[in-house]
C-alpha cells in the first residue's frame, strides 16, 4: 500500500475563497541578524513571504499576524527555561525583539494582529474566533519557527478541523535537521506540505478566470 494511500496527503485543495494566511512571529528574536534566536533562512525567505502575503491580499484572503510575547508572568515556564527571556527581556512586549522585523511587508490596518504567550497560535487567544467569523476552513502557515511555533499551530489548527497548508519554503527554523523532520511530521499527519510555487499555482488554477488572470 502506497504512503499516499496511508496518510491522505493530498486531501483537500487549498481554495482562496475559504482560506486565511497566518504569518507566525516575523520578529526581530527570530529574524534579524543580531536576533537572540535568528532563524537561518528567515531573511531569505522574505521575497517568497512578500509574494504569498501580496497573493492573499490581492484576492481577499485574510492575513492574521501573530507574535509572541513571553513578558512576566505571561511567559510562564519560558522564564525559566530560556535564560534570555527571563533575563534581558527578550520577547517581552516593549522590548525591539518583539517587534515585527521591518524590511519585509508589515501589517495593513484591517488585518487581525494576535499577541500570544505560548508558542500554540490559539492557546488563549481569539484566533479560532477572528477565523469561524471570516468563513475560513483552510489555513496556510508561515513564518518562525518551523518545528517551534509554526507546527504547534499546525497542530492545534489540526484539531479544530482546519485543513493546514504549510509551504516548506515559507518557513523557517535552527537548524536542516529540525526543518526536515517538522515538515515530514506535519506532511504525514497534520496537513500538506509544498512549496511556494506549488501553493500559488493550485490556489491560482481555482480562482475565476479574471482573478486567474492577474495572479
């Protein structure tokens, strides 16, 4: 029996229409050169991010931006584990590490903006809400830390019955090993996996012909 017939991988289609993108924590923590966690690959990924972002505003889909933030006493157990967080503020609201890394598209007025304190982007916060509201049952997930934060809203989307689409190349983390096997996880159980160019490409063959044309 072939692995596509054990898992299901391919279904659902991803249909603009119905579908929301999350971008996950493009922070200067995760992304900026001096950042206390830069993701290798986060920079680099910014003009495939730029052009995912200007696809879903260009035919309407919501954009929902999220961003940790680990300040006391939200951050919790993070405080004592990661010396960082507890010690220098780094994540913590007020501090530039929280901040969304500025030379890439930043957050347009309409767009839903959630601050979270655990790395699941639901985990108490109104996210299911802003998305059963705007008729979303698709998500697609990018942003930092693949394996991180990234896959545990993969998850918990997941559970709420929401079909995940994850571009492998639209998210980034620590380190090839990390990377390799979150997107092998979250292909086989919790969503699909592709590539940008495979992700633009199915959403756009599903757009009618006048939006086909200018995608």
């Amino acid at each position: 029996m072939t692995q596509s017939i054990l898992f299901g991988k391919e279904f659902f289609t991803v249909r603009p229409e119905s579908t929301a993108l999350i971008v996950i924590d493009m922070q200067n923590a995760f992304v900026h050169e001096e950042g206390v966690y830069q993701s290798p690959g986060a920079r680099e990924m910014i003009p495939r991010m730029e052009r995912l972002i200007a696809f879903a505003r260009e035919h309407g889909m919501p954009v929902v931006w999220t961003q940790s933030d680990h300040s006391a006493p939200y951050g919790g157990i993070l405080l004592r584990k990661f010396p960082p967080i507890r010690d220098d503020n780094v994540l913590w609201k007020d501090d530039a590490s929280f901040r969304l890394y500025p030379d890439m598209p930043q957050p347009l007025p309409h767009e839903h903006r959630v601050v979270k304190h655990k790395y699941d982007a639901f985990f108490e916060t109104d996210l299911d809400a802003i998305l059963r509201n705007s008729g979303v049952d698709t998500l697609i997930i990018a942003g930092t830390a693949t394996n991180v934060c990234c896959e545990s809203t993969a998850r918990s989307a997941f559970f709420r019955d929401y079909n995940v689409a994850f571009p492998s190349d639209c998210n980034a983390t620590f380190d090839d090993a990390m990377q390799d096997a979150s997107l092998k996880t979250i292909d086989m159980f919790f969503g699909r996996v592709m590539s940008l160019e495979e992700l633009l490409t199915e959403m756009a063959e599903l757009l009618p012909a006048a939006g086909r044309a200018g995608a």
